[in-house]
C-alpha cells in the first residue's frame, strides 16, 4: 500500500497593493506619533521645567497616540476588506444569474485599452472560461481573489510606528542638557518629519521637495501652536 505525502500549500505572497497599505499605515503612524508627542512636551515643557512631569506627559501622549492610530486603521481597514468581500459575493450571483452581462464587460475593458472587439470577445471567452469570478473582479475593482487589505497588518505597523516616531522629540526634549534641549528637539522633529515626508512621497510616487517641505512646515506650526498654549498656563 502506498504512502500519502500530505504537503503544505503554499503561503501566498503579498500583492504591492498590501504591502504598501502597511507601509502607508507606518509613515502616517510615525508622523502622528512625531507630531502629537512634540505637542504635548512642548505645552508641558513650557508649563514646568520639571523633567519627570514632563516625561511622564510625553509617555502618557505617545502610547496613547500609538494605541489611537493602531485602532482607527484596524477600523478603516477592516470596513475596506468587508466591502472588498461583499464586492465579491455580488459578482460571484452576477456570473450565475447574468454570465453574458459580465462577459460583456470583461470585453469592453479590453476594447477600452485600445484592443479589436473580436480579438476582445476571444480574451474575454478564454478568462472567463479559465477563471470567471478572478477575471471579473480584477476588471472591474482591480482585486485579486484571496488578497484582501490586512487590518492587523495595518494596525501593527501603525503601532510601532507611531511609538518610533513619538520617542525622537520624548528623548530629545528629556534627556538632552537644558542648554540646548529646546533648539535639539525642534531639530529633531523637523528631521523626523522631513523624513516621514520624504517616505510618503516615495510610497505614493508624489513630489518628494514639496512634501518635505510641507511636512516640516506642519511641524514648526505645530511646535509653535503647543508653545503658546504652554505659556497660557
């Protein structure tokens, strides 16, 4: 009698598409955690010059910060992959009760993309043939069958991301030498996020300068709003 080998199925890799979802979630992460953290210090800094008060308010902002983010991209992700799979399930009843209708429209998107409308109804028969619901949703949502946007992914990132980010201005403002602990914190935040700004426009193939530049504007407003309301206090 013949043994069975069981084997494993193959893990699936990560389309682009997830993989830049989570590292969007980390770039805003750590940018909200730069910004929101810097904030606090700075209205505390400016209130007392006592070191621990002023680390405590750091630490209390920047988990709270961290735990914030992680929860609302879970939250925005997971609504993402419920329309995502309700998408799905709609065109799974469509291909039973309406094939020639998606078969039509699987052509036409061929015939869109500048291809004869023969040639297209071939294209369109083949695929449907081979792999009808696949076909159906990558034309018309650009989805791929059994990749759906992570909100654990998303909200890990975000996590440890934000923490990351959070702790330059929390170090700087706390542990550099009073001389120069307000010059070296602004610095540190405005190369922090010179940086987030930098990776986002990567990420999102957009103008690097401008969102550099854009992002170390926002934090020297936001350094000087937090600044004022500490010397309201």
């Amino acid at each position: 009698m013949k043994s069975v080998t069981m084997t494993k199925p193959k893990k699936q890799k990560k389309t682009m598409a997830e993989r830049s979802n989570t590292l969007r979630a980390g770039v805003l992460g750590s940018n909200d955690g730069i910004l929101t953290v810097v904030g606090v210090l700075f209205s505390v800094a400016v209130a007392t010059t006592n070191t621990f008060t002023i680390f405590i308010a750091g630490l209390s902002d920047l988990l709270a910060c961290a735990f914030s983010m992680a929860s609302g991209e879970y939250a925005s992700v997971s609504s993402q992959k419920d329309t995502e799979r309700a998408a799905i399930e709609k065109e799974r009843d469509l291909i039973k009760t309406n094939y020639q209708d998606e078969l039509e429209v699987v052509a036409a998107y061929y015939v869109d993309r500048g291809v004869k409308q023969v040639t297209a109804d071939k294209i369109a028969k083949e695929l449907m043939e081979k792999d009808a619901l696949g076909t159906v949703v990558r034309v018309k949502y650009d989805l791929q069958l059994g990749h759906y946007m992570s909100p654990w992914d998303a909200a890990f990132s975000s996590l440890v991301s934000a923490s990351a980010g959070g702790i330059f201005p929390l170090v700087a403002m706390t542990l550099l030498p009073a001389s120069i602990k307000w010059p070296g914190t602004i610095l540190a935040v405005t190369l922090s996020v010179a940086l987030t700004g930098y990776l986002s426009a990567k990420l999102g193939d957009g103008l690097v300068k401008t969102a550099m530049v854009r992002n170390i504007i926002v934090g020297l407003i936001t350094m000087a709003i937090h600044y004022s309301v500490g010397l309201m206090l």
